[in-house]
C-alpha cells in the first residue's frame, strides 16, 4: 500500500454521481500506460470514496448502479482510466519531466535530419522542444507524445523519425572484435564473407543511433571499417 503522504486523489463523475480513491500516481501512470500493475497494492486506502476528505464512503447500490459491480479493483482501474488525477504542483512537475527526458530519448534515438541525413544532438532536441513550448502530459503514453512532439519540433528543425540502412566493411584483422557490434547493433539483412576474409553486412539501426554505431566500430578497429549509407 502507498503512504496517505504519496497518495493523491483520483475521481470519477458519473452523472450525479461521485467517486475518489487514494492512489499512488506513478502506479496509475504505469497503468495508464497499459502496463501491469497491482492496482490494490496502490491505494492508500482500500475503499471507494464518495468523498476521500470527508472520508465518505460510496455505497454499495450507487457502486452497483454505476459500475455493475462493487468489485475494488475493477472500479479502481475505471476511475484510473476515466477520470481525473489530481497532482500536486511539485509533483506534476517531476512526472512531466522525467516523461520528457523519456521522449527526448526516443527521439535522439530515431530521428535524423533528412537533408543531411545525420543524428539531431540532445542538446538540439531539447531546445526546440522548449522553443516550441510543447505541453508535455504526465499521465499520457510516452510513445503517443513522441508523435505529437515530433510534429511541433517539425516548424522548427527539420526533422524526419527513420531507420537507415548502413553498409559496412570489417578487415579480417578486427573481425574478432567487430563483427558482434556490427552484428548486433541493428537489424542484419544481408552479410558476405569475402575471399580476403573480409565481412561485409548491410544493416538497419534507428537513425539517431548512427553516431554511437560508427564510433564503436571506429574504437575496436582503429578507424579501420568502411560504412557507407544506402539510400
């Protein structure tokens, strides 16, 4: 159970009907999310509220009468995903941030430029998503705000979320140390051993990856690896 100090109130109106229960937010943002999550093992207290201040609880017959059933956890994962969550001010701000640092991840990880077809820095993301004043939702999935924040960064960096294919070319010499991080790094579609013993494999990365892909291709073989992108 979540502490009455962590907990905050989530509500639900149904018609003239009212219900709250305590409940930990990061366990209904997980649940939001379309995660598991052991939705009694959340509240703070086990009960459906008509008023959680008042400590009034709701009765039996508008339970039934609302949600078919007086089952706790049904009714909890409704009010989850229907109704309001009521966050602290300091609160807000810490889940919005941490989901923003989430989706900045993913978009550094996949976007590019697609005129020069190279990686966007962090740095650069992060300021266009302030220059754009994008409203980050704390309960709202992240993968569903990726799309969203993408097409306001749009106005502002040209910005395209792709895959790009990657030719590379490993020498014998450093085959031992390479060939698993070429390997593994993406999605291998095509690989040829050549005759000098070389090893050549076209691979499929996340756009934004490509930085991170050359330089430890570049470590383990001393700047010894042709890559070329495939358009």
């Amino acid at each position: 159970m979540v502490s009455l100090d962590e907990a905050v109130i989530a509500r639900l109106h149904k018609g003239e009907d009212h219900f709250e229960i305590l409940v930990d937010p990061r366990a209904a943002e997980r649940l939001i999310e379309g995660k598991e999550v052991d939705v009694l093992s959340s509240l703070a207290i086990d009960v459906i509220f008509k008023d959680s201040k008042k400590g009034t609880h709701a009765s039996q017959e508008s339970l039934e009468k609302v949600f078919g059933t007086d089952d706790v956890e049904t009714i909890v994962k409704e009010i989850i995903l229907k109704g309001d969550i009521q966050l602290t001010t300091e609160q807000r701000h810490e889940m919005q941030e941490q989901k923003r640092k989430r989706i900045v991840d993913i978009i550094v990880k996949n976007a590019m430029d697609p005129q020069t077809k190279t990686p966007h820095p962090r740095q650069r993301i992060e300021l266009a998503i302030e220059e754009a004043g994008v409203h980050i939702d704390p309960f709202k999935p992240v993968d569903d705000q990726v799309k969203l924040v993408v097409e306001a960064l749009r106005p502002i960096v040209p910005i395209a979320m792709e895959q790009v294919k990657i030719s590379v070319k490993i020498s014998s010499q450093y085959i031992g140390k390479a060939y698993g991080i070429a390997r593994n790094f993406g999605v291998l579609e095509r690989e040829d051993w050549q005759s000098d013993g070389s090893w050549v494999g076209i691979i499929r990365i996340p756009a934004g990856m490509q930085t991170d892909f050359y330089d430890k291709l570049n470590d383990v073989t001393k700047g010894n690896v042709e890559t070329r992108i495939l358009k």
